[in-house]
C-alpha cells in the first residue's frame, strides 16, 4: 500500500513569494496527479506526472521517480492561489487503479 | 471543457435509508471512480469502474455500496442503509484511457442525521 506524505501542512506566505509543496510517497507509480481543492470542497486536477517537468502558467511540477519526491511550485503567489493542494498517486498498474490521496497543503497567501 | 456532473449537491437523509448519488461522467471517458472524504480528513478511494464492471475496490466499500452504470451514460453509488458515519463528500471522477485526463465531479455532500 502507497504512503503518500505531504510537507508542509500549512503554508501562510505574503503575495508574491515563491511557494514549494513537497511531495513523497513510498512504492513505484505510473503516475502522480496535483489537485487543487477550494473552500467549497470541488477538486481541480493541476497535473499529472510521470517523469520529468510541467508547467502551466504560473504552476510548475517536478518528480523525481527514483528519489520518489514530487514538488509544486508557485511562482508570483496571488491570494487567489489560496487553496488546499493535494498530491495523489496511482500505483503501477492502468487506468483502473484508483488513487491514493496525501493530507494535502493548507496554503494561504496574504495580500 | 467537459465537465463531470454529480447530483444533488447537498443530501440530508437519515440513518437507515437508502441514498443514490448520481454522476454523468465525460462522455469518451473510459474509466469510473467514486472517492469520500470525511469532514477534515484526506479523500479516500471506494471503487473503480471499467467495462461495465468493478476494476477495483477499497476495503471501504463493502457489502452496503454498489455502483452501476444503468444507461451508458450515468454512474450512480448506492449506498443500501446508511451510518451516520457515512456522513461525507462523495466525489466521482472520470478518466480517459491512459488516464491522462483525470476529471473530478464538484461532489455530493451527504449527511446521515
């Protein structure tokens, strides 16, 4: 079974910072995903990663499979950037497999 | 952007009945899931769906939940009589075949009085 950590568990930043969400997890994956998830509670799929690097926007996230580590970073954080981020893995296996979820970050970003 | 659609929003019902929550996924999505998260916890994963059948379930979802897929297009879980600890946000998701474009629903928040 797949232990999916989460650092830190609460961030508060001032508008502008670079922010970092780390992720590790401690069995091989086909995949991990970033989700946002708002104060309403609706989930928002950021990413998905095998390998390597994506970026979108503001949004950057990296994974190292052999250290398996995975980082979001947030450049030019903006109050509205204010949400909880999750990472989430799928084991080795296809698409049936579902996901196994971290605690999440509680980010919040002050004007 | 396609969207996953769940209903209702919001469910109050009360211990013992049955509930069916309902989701229409994205339409050339392949792959069918049905995940909770209790109040102030992580999301959990219940059940996952794939060619009109169970692909894989949690220890989770026992004997009082079923998923079906009536009519090609919704997905429904059925919860057979509630526990107030069955109270929580009830999330489906969609995904194509490589899971690539993973979608969440905006969720079912079910509370059991």
């Amino acid at each position: 079974k797949n232990e999916v950590e989460q650092s830190p568990q609460n961030l508060t930043a001032q508008e502008g910072e670079f922010i970092t969400i780390n992720c590790s997890y401690s069995v091989g994956i086909s995949a991990l995903h970033w989700l946002q998830q708002h104060p309403g509670g609706g989930i928002v799929s950021l990413f998905m990663l095998s390998s390597g690097k994506k970026k979108h926007g503001r949004l950057i996230a990296t994974i190292n499979i052999q250290e398996k580590h995975s980082s979001l970073h947030i450049t030019a954080s903006h109050p509205r950037d204010s949400a909880v981020y999750i990472c989430a893995v799928r084991s080795s296996g296809g698409g049936a497999d579902g996901l196994t979820f971290g605690k999440g970050t509680h980010l919040i970003i002050q004007p | 952007e396609p969207e996953v659609t769940q209903t209702p929003s919001h469910q109050v019902t009360q211990m013992g009945q049955e509930v069916i929550l309902r989701c229409v996924p994205i339409s050339n999505h392949l792959y069918f899931y049905w995940y909770r998260q209790i109040l102030g916890q992580k999301v959990e994963f219940l059940v996952s769906f794939y060619n009109n059948e169970i692909s894989e379930k949690s220890e989770i979802f026992d004997d009082q939940f079923s998923v079906e897929r009536p009519d090609g297009s919704n997905f429904t879980l059925k919860i057979r009589s509630t526990k107030l600890e069955d109270s929580a946000m009830y999330f489906c998701a969609s995904s194509d075949r490589q899971a690539y474009g993973y979608t969440f629903g905006s969720g079912t928040r079910l509370t059991v009085v």
